[in-house]
C-alpha cells in the first residue's frame, strides 16, 4: 500500500468493468465514485440500475446472474453495514457470486483504512472479514488491476468479493 | 373477505407457462406443491428480496415472462423496491401480492396501517404501468390471462383470508440454493 491513496479516474475503471464483460451496474449512487457514475450515465453498453437501498441491489444482482447477465454492484461504505442481513443471506446462504465496487468515503488518504479515525471506513474492512467475504483495496491507479481478478473469483468461486475504492474517483 | 390462498395459486399455476415465479413466506410451500418446475425460485433468509431478485432475473431475460408472488409484510420491508421496479420498466414483469394484512409466520400480528393500506394506489403512484386488487376468485380467474398479457411492471393485489386451507405442503421444503443453480441452468440451458 503506498500513502495517500490516489484518485482512479473513471475511465479507467470503466474500461475494467469492460473487460471484465459487465452489461448492468447496479447502484444506489455513491458520492465517493460519482464521476464513475456520470461516466456510466453515457454509456450504451452497459445499463445502470438505481436502487433505493442497497438491500436491493445484492438481490438485483443475483437475480441477473441467475439469467445469466454480468454485473458489479456499487455502493458506499454506510450501504455496505445497512445491508449486512442480505448480504448474508443472497452472498453467503446462497453463494451469489457479487462483486462489489465499495466507496470509502470521507477517508484519511494519508492512512490505512483501518487507522482511520471514523468508524465508517475504519471498520468497512474488520467487517468484510467478519462476514469471511475477500476484498481488495484499489488506492490509485496502480491497483486498478486487481478489479478483473476479483470479479472473475467472485464468478468462478460464486462468492461475494468486494474492492474497496480508498480514495474519490476523479 | 377474501380469497384462499390456493385458490388464487391454483390460477397462476395454470397460466404461468415458461415464466420465472418467484416466491416468498407464506407462499413457498402451496406454490411448489401446486406447481413444480425448475423456474421456481424461492426467496428465504432475506425478507423482502423477493420483488427485486425477480427484477434481476427479467432484466437480464427480457424475453422471458417474470412472475414474483409476494407478502404484504415482505413488500413492506422494502417498500422502495417498487419505485426501484418502475425505474428499470421491465415489461416482462409480474408482480403478485398475497395481502392478508399480518405477519403471518411470527402469530399474526397486524401490519401497519393493515386497515387502511392500499398496495395498488402505491403501485400506481410508484409508476407501475398498472395496478388491480382483487378480493373475488372467481373474477381473478377470469381477469387473469387478460393482465398476464399486459406489459409490465404490474401489481396484482390478492386479498387472501385468514383461515388458509391446510394441506399436504406443509410437508415441502426447498432449498433456494440449489434452485438458484436449477433456474440458471434452466435459463442458460447449461
């Protein structure tokens, strides 16, 4: 981990969810990947779906897989503890294979999730690892590389996987 | 008063053709007895995730029809989901309501405002393409077919009475994860 965490601009990740053969992001708008999201409003290939909740989303998302469409989720940090009981139930109980693109908003760039003072993004990680769910933390345009090798466990091992995005997308 | 529950079953049964059905709660185990199929999958351990795993499943199959049978407490739960529904416009898309106006799995206790509440009018203010409420079997069963050919999303309201028939699929149980894997294949036709 090299500090601070630096900006990925959206492109580029936009350009990995390609790769990685995505056709609907499902969503419930998070401020901490918003360019992302307005790139995403551009797009053709790739539909967004907005979600009230994030409850909502992980079961969107297993709906697709079961008819067989590619997706990520995204969603913020807060959604990620507000929808802890589905996540359980549809990413462990039932094995959907989720990926999920997590924003952690509002962090210290010069440390470590986990050192960060405020416990939205200091515990996002303890929790993922509470819930046995494997993550990836992408700070800077140097991890972005690790997003196609997640999604592609999260397929193949029918298990939620989630990257942590650890600084605002530009 | 109502319908029974597996009056109002038995008419989708018998429409549902190739669709994806989706149930939850109260309706799991009457649903799998009453009609068996690979394209049932069940919603458990996640209260109100049924309309939206339904949403998941037409949106990426449009070309197949997607039937969710709901509760009224589970529809509560995640009240959102139908504004969610109407953003997306599926047009293959089903939505069924079993409001008998409790929790029903945990002793019956009343939902909120269960007097008053009125899961069509929130439908049609959400954007559902259309909503209708019925409390008559004998007038679902005629309209049924008719609704099943409109474009979705629509809600279908099924006042259902108390006193439920007690039957054989009591005894059922399902295993929604190895239906997940039984509808993909179905659908992928791995």
């Amino acid at each position: 981990m090299t500090l601070p965490a630096r900006s990925v601009p959206a492109q580029m990740l936009l350009d990995k969810l390609r790769r990685c053969g995505v056709r609907f992001v499902v969503s419930v708008p998070d401020t901490h990947q918003k360019s992302l999201l307005a790139l995403l409003d551009g797009v053709r290939d790739i539909r967004t779906i907005t979600c009230c909740t994030e409850d909502e989303a992980l079961c969107v998302a297993m709906g697709m897989w079961i008819g067989g469409a590619p997706c990520a989720v995204m969603i913020q940090h807060a959604g990620l503890y507000a929808c802890v009981n589905h996540l359980r139930g549809v990413g462990l109980d039932l094995k959907a294979p989720l990926f999920m693109l997590i924003g952690l908003l509002g962090r210290d760039v010069d440390k470590p999730p986990r050192e960060n003072s405020g416990s939205m993004v200091r515990l996002a990680e303890p929790l993922l690892d509470t819930l046995g769910i494997r993550h990836y933390l992408v700070d800077g345009p140097e991890d972005v590389h690790l997003i196609e090798p997640a999604y592609r466990e999260s397929l193949s091992g029918e298990l939620p996987v989630a990257v942590l995005i650890g600084a605002a997308t530009a | 008063m109502g319908m029974a529950r597996g009056e109002a079953l038995r008419a989708i049964a018998q429409h549902r053709g190739e669709s994806v059905v989706i149930s939850t709660m109260q309706v799991v185990q009457p649903w799998h007895a009453l009609s068996p199929s690979p394209l049932n999958m069940t919603c458990i351990g996640f209260m109100g995730g049924a309309s939206t795993l339904g949403l998941g499943i037409a949106l990426a199959r449009p070309d197949r029809r997607v039937a969710v049978l709901d509760g009224d407490g589970s529809l509560l739960m995640q009240l959102g989901s139908i504004a969610t529904i109407s953003g997306a416009a599926p047009a293959n898309f089903h939505h069924f309501l079993f409001q008998n106006g409790v929790y029903e799995t945990s002793g019956s206790q009343p939902i909120a405002a269960s007097e008053r509440i009125d899961f069509a009018q929130m439908a049609l203010g959400a954007g559902y393409r259309a909503a209708y409420t019925f409390d008559d079997a004998g007038r679902f069963r005629e309209e049924l077919p008719g609704i099943l050919d409109e474009d979705g999303p629509v809600l279908i309201v099924l006042k259902i009475d108390l006193v439920d028939e007690q039957v054989e699929w009591d005894a059922m149980r399902v295993d929604a994860r190895d239906e997940s894997r039984t509808v993909r294949r179905a659908l992928l036709g791995a």
